[in-house]
C-alpha cells in the first residue's frame, strides 16, 4: 500500500503566552517570555522559582460546575486546544466518527488531583479520596472527554514518554492516517503541573533555572516549568482536499530513537539518530531544512547535546538553519510542549518567520549554531523539523513541509 499524504488543517492551543494560537503566535514573534517568579505551599512549606503559567485561567469560563469534577486541569487544557483545533478546521465528525481518531499526549496526568488528593488523606486525615479520583486523573482521561465532546469513535489512545510524549503521539496519528486506520486525526498534548511537588522533585534532580530560561545561552541555569496544551488536525490529503479545507502545512515524516545510554544525561547519538531518520521518512536531504524548533529546554547538558546532534547530522549545512528555542518563551509543558512546539514550527512554515530564542545572553563555546538570538527573523522556509527529548534517552522528530511545494517536487 502506497502511504497516504497527511496534512495540518487545524491547530489549536493554550499556554503561558495566550489563551489561543492567534495570541501565542504574536507573542512568539515577539519574543515576549511569560516566565514569572511563582510559589507554591503544601502543608506549611513554601517552594519559589521561575515558571510560565496560562495567564488568568479561569475553568468556569470553559466548563459548567459539575463538568470540573471530571475534569483535571490537564484534561481542561487538552479540551480546549481540541475545540480551537476543530473549529479551525472546520471539519465535524458527524458523517464518519469512526474514521477519526484521538490520540494525545501527557507526562503525568492529572497531578494536580493526585497532590490535592494526598493533601486530603495525609494532611488533613481524610478517610476517603473522592471517588471520581481515578477517572479524573488517569493519564487517558482528555482522551476519552475528547472523543465524548466531539462524538469520535475511531481509535483513541495516550501516549506518556514524559518530555516527549505529545510528539510521539503526533507520529502515532500520522501513521494512523497514513496506513489506512484513519481518516483525520485529533492529535496533540496537554500537561498541568506547575505544582509543589513537582518543582521539589525537579529541583532535586537540579535542572530548574535559577531565574529563567536562556537555552543556548551562556550562563543558562536550567529549565522552567510550564503548563498548557497543543492540538493538532491531522488529515489525509484527499479527504482534506475534498471538503474544501484550508491547510496549514504537510505533515512529511516522522523519526524516533532511544539513546540507550543513561536515564538523565542525554546524548548526542540519539536524537541525531531520530533527525536522520525523520528526514529519510520525509525524503528530504539535509540540505532542505531551514528551521528546526529545538527541544532547547536550558540545561547545560541538553543545549550541548542537541548542538552536537545537529552538528552530526546536517554538518556545514547546520550553519544555515535557523533553530528556535520557544521553551525560551513558554516553558516545558512537559508531556504537552511538543505539540505546541509542532504549532510553532508550523507558523513559522507558513508565515516564513523564525521565532527567536528569548533570554540569549551570548553564545557558550560549545552551542554554535544560529539560534536566533531574542529577535524573530523573516525567511523562506521551506522545510522545518521540530525535535522532541525526553528523560529515558526517548526521541521523537517531526519533519513539515508546505503541501502544495511537496506535490510539485513529486
């Protein structure tokens, strides 16, 4: 069976920097950082440090009363990037549910339940959690709200790699499309866990930046938690082109790899590996890349690891591509930030803009590639990657490209 082309006709998102992908796009051209100084208590003990957080969330503004009981954040977020993403499509389920399908993305679910949830039963000596714990905070929980909000039928399922869980559930969808099992997708990720608990449990490990996140940059301190969602249309060209609908970009390939090396300390075989072999997905030559939105999270080793990656796999051409690190701007939404970062690489395709790397100080001797330092730059870009690493040594890539230049070239 000859793969079927899978397009973008619908993005959808919520994050530090806006409410919805019209906003997160200006700000990311910007290079305006929602990274703020925050704190959080549980049980007496206070936690301060940097983070991004959805500005002025309000979930009543989205759900009615009762829906929240159902509904972690997490789960709230995914929803609604998913109804941004539809109506941006255009497209209803209706005539076929079972050919659509859902899968999404997260790190860790609904944590905020599960900390409230342990504050309850060990704090305050609670006998009981609350009975709708388990199908509120289970990992597959906006996968199903999805699907019953929308009347999808077709396969549904959650992908959790942690950092890169959103992306590699974009690539799931995409073979999905591709090899028959479906007819569109919706895709994408959503995480909320800007918590107490989290930010003990990453600061112990000490990655989280004393003041902001600078990827690339010398005197970068780390990486910065975020909290938001991604949601992307997938659709099969034919069935995109049938209904008349407006499409964003080419979804050309996808790569993935495991370091196999060490749990936290990355390195730069695997993700050159999964680069590679997004490319050999997608046809393309080195050469073709333009513009890579970087994983980038601002810890020393990963910056220096995905430089020597790229370095690797596109070696004189590397200097020519323009890389953004959004993380810059929105944070590590974790499970989430994929996908968003996948919004990102997209507009810049369509728009011809690369988003700058906010917080750039000046270069570290071994990160040397154009990074776009704090100012976003118009230019033609005709093909984009969008890089993915999670702890484990997991990598996932994404390639895009414009449909119409793809067809042309083929």
């Amino acid at each position: 069976m000859q793969p079927r082309r899978v397009v973008i006709t619908g993005i959808g998102c919520i994050t530090p920097l806006g409410p919805d992908v019209p906003t997160f796009w200006r700000r990311l051209q910007a290079g305006e950082s929602a990274i703020r100084p925050i704190e959080r208590t549980l049980v007496g003990d206070t936690v301060r440090f940097p983070a991004a957080e959805v500005p002025d969330y309000e979930p009543r503004r989205h759900f009615k009363g009762p829906e929240l009981f159902l509904r972690d954040p997490f789960a709230q977020f995914a929803l609604i990037a998913a109804r941004e993403a539809i109506a941006d499509a255009g497209i209803t389920f209706t005539a076929d549910p079972a050919g659509t399908a859902i899968v999404l993305g997260t790190g860790g679910g609904g944590e905020t339940s599960r900390e409230h949830a342990a504050v309850q039963l060990f704090a305050e000596k609670r006998g009981r959690c609350h009975p709708m714990l388990v199908p509120k905070t289970n990992n597959q929980a906006a996968v199903g709200l999805v699907s019953m909000e929308h009347g999808i039928t077709g396969p549904a399922f959650v992908v959790s790699t942690g950092c890169a869980a959103s992306t590699h559930a974009i690539a799931q969808a995409f073979d999905l499309i591709r090899f028959g099992r479906a007819t569109s997708a919706i895709t994408g990720g959503s995480e909320a866990s800007i918590l107490y608990s989290v930010a003990r449990a990453f600061g112990a490990v000490q990655v989280l930046a004393s003041d902001t996140c600078r990827p690339f940059s010398r005197d970068r301190t780390g990486m910065v938690l975020g909290e938001g969602a991604g949601v992307l249309v997938l659709e099969e060209l034919a069935h995109a082109r049938a209904r008349g609908a407006r499409i964003h970009a080419e979804l050309l390939g996808a790569g993935m790899s495991a370091d196999a090396r060490d749990p936290v300390h990355p390195s730069p075989s695997g993700p050159a590996q999964a680069m590679r072999a997004a490319l050999a997905d997608a046809r393309l030559r080195p050469e073709a890349i333009d513009h890579i939105n970087a994983h980038g999270t601002g810890t020393v080793a990963n910056d220096r690891a995905e430089t020597a990656a790229i370095r690797d796999v596109f070696g004189a051409a590397a200097d020519r591509i323009a890389v953004s690190a959004t993380k810059s701007m929105h944070g590590h939404m974790f499970g989430g930030t994929g996908a968003v970062e996948a919004i990102a690489a997209v507009l810049a395709l369509r728009h011809g803009v690369a988003p700058p790397t906010a917080n750039y100080l000046g270069p570290d001797p071994e990160c040397d590639l154009d990074y776009v330092p704090n100012v976003c730059r118009s230019r033609p870009i005709a093909h984009a990657l969008s890089n993915s690493f999670a702890f484990g040594g997991l990598n996932v890539v994404l390639a895009f490209g414009h449909a119409d230049a793809a067809e042309a070239a083929r």
